[in-house]
C-alpha cells in the first residue's frame, strides 16, 4: 500500500537548525521519494518502508532534542505527482 507523508519538525531549543537539517538528510539518504518545502517535508511510497525509517528517525531526532515538537499528516495513497489543476 503506498502512501504520503507530510512531517514538521519543530525543535523548541537554540540550535534548532542542525537538528531539522540532519533530519531531512537522513530522509533523503533513504531512496524515497522526498519533496521539501519551507515548512515540511513530504515523503511518498511503500508503507512499510516508510513507517520502518519514521520509526527510527523519529526517535532518533527527538532523542537528540530537549523538546520539540512533530507533525505528521498520513494521506492513503502517493500523492506525489500531484499537480492542482486550477
């Protein structure tokens, strides 16, 4: 089953930059399709491979922070080539 996902790291400390910067390196390093905005980072393909890599990278990120937050939206389907049509 494929699906996309759109995450928002949010660190709530000084420094905060690295932390979200050696996120979305990790993200890409995966082989996923990887999209990236100013505001979040969307990631698309196989559930399994997706929710096995959110599972450790997640945990590793918010390890490395003192507090932060996250923000995951979940979207049943690839959405990756989605183009608005107006």
């Amino acid at each position: 089953m494929d699906i996309s996902v759109e995450l928002t790291l949010t660190p709530l400390q000084d420094n905060y930059e690295e932390l979200i910067i050696n996120f979305i390196k990790k993200l890409r390093d995966s082989g996923l399709t990887i999209r990236e905005n100013p505001l979040s980072t969307q990631i698309y393909g196989d559930y399994d491979s997706i929710m096995n890599l959110l599972n450790k990278e997640i945990k590793l990120a918010l390890e490395l922070m003192e507090n932060g937050l996250l923000y995951i939206k979940i979207v049943k389907s690839d959405r990756s080539h989605y183009e608005p049509n107006f």
